[in-house]
C-alpha cells in the first residue's frame, strides 16, 4: 500500500478515455488499495484510476464521514439518472479550488467488484454526485467543464455559502436552488 502522486489539471492524462479491466490480477488489487490510501491521505471522497496516471476504468469512492464505507467501481456504467443538484464540487486534481455544478440527484450505476461480480449501486445527494464526477473521470472529463460561474479558492466558496445562507429564508437547507 502506498499513496502515489495525484495528476493536476493541466496533465494531458487526465484528458485521455480509460481502458476497460479484463481481470483483476495483484498489480489491479495494489493500485485499488494505493487509490483509496491517496484518496483518504488528500480527504477525497472519490478517486479515479486515471488521476494516478493509470488508464483504468477504476473508481474508488467514500462519502461517510468515517472513511469506513469504501466502495471499488471497476467498469462502471451509469444506467439511469433523476433530478437535479446544484451545488459546490471540487477535485483531487484541482487542489484549492471549488465550483458550483449542476448534477443529477439521483444516479443508478452497475459495475463490477474486486472479485469482477457485477452489481448495482444507487446513489442520492453526496454519492450521486461522486460518481457522476468520478465516472466522468474515466471519459476524460473534469467537473471545470461543467462549472457555472467562476472557479472559487476554498475562502472564496465558503464566503459565497455564507453570503447565501444570509440572503436566504432559514427554512431553506438547500442553498443552492434559486430556481
Ligand atoms: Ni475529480
């Protein structure tokens, strides 16, 4: 286990289309170990093979608070997708900064496990937009393609949401929807 050097925005390889997993052999087994050491090292709730420069359809994600709900998408594929969030998202492979996305609210995804079973995970909230931007990931896309308006330093963000939570009702939790 080891935690390797995460790819920042500018690094060609981060454009580039992952190749599917035929097999998990030790050397795929290391790699998902290292993605969730270096995803858990740099606070990440979600990692994709590519952003430690390997073409992999591999995704790792944990959006609890405990770090204790590891989840290993290996050739994901998102099936269905509902609703709308808006709201702040960052990226391992763009330190510091943050930006407001629009995401499904829902996303419904099958993949396979370490052991190539095939199931089935439906995310809400936090994980839907995990894996949609992690998914993404795979295809050379990065959530700076989808941000709406400017690409915000970790102060910059946290004084917008306090801009907003003054500017709305109290009864709105969700201060992204304005429309
Ligand atoms: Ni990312």
């Amino acid at each position: 286990m080891a935690i390797r050097k995460i790819r920042e925005i500018g690094d060609p390889i981060l454009t580039k289309v992952c190749k599917p997993v035929k097999e998990v052999t030790p050397r795929i087994s290391e790699l998902i170990d290292d993605m969730f050491d270096t995803m858990y090292d740099a606070n990440g709730v979600g990692l994709a093979a590519s952003q430690v420069g390997i073409l992999k359809r591999i995704v790792v994600i944990d959006c609890s608070a405990e770090q204790d709900e590891a989840i290993v998408l290996i050739n994901p594929e998102m099936l269905e997708t509902r609703g709308e969030q808006f709201g702040l998202e960052g990226c391992l492979s763009v330190p510091g900064k943050s930006g407001e996305v629009r995401r499904p609210a829902y996303a419904k995804v099958k993949a396979y496990n370490e052991d190539m079973e095939e199931f089935i995970i439906e995310g809400e909230d936090l994980l839907a937009r995990a894996l949609c931007h992690e998914l993404d990931h795979l295809d050379g896309h990065m959530y700076t393609e989808l941000v709406e308006g400017p690409l915000m330093s970790s102060e910059e963000a946290a004084q917008l949401m306090e801009e907003r939570e003054m500017a709305e009702a109290p009864e709105e939790e969700d201060s992204g929807e304005t429309e």
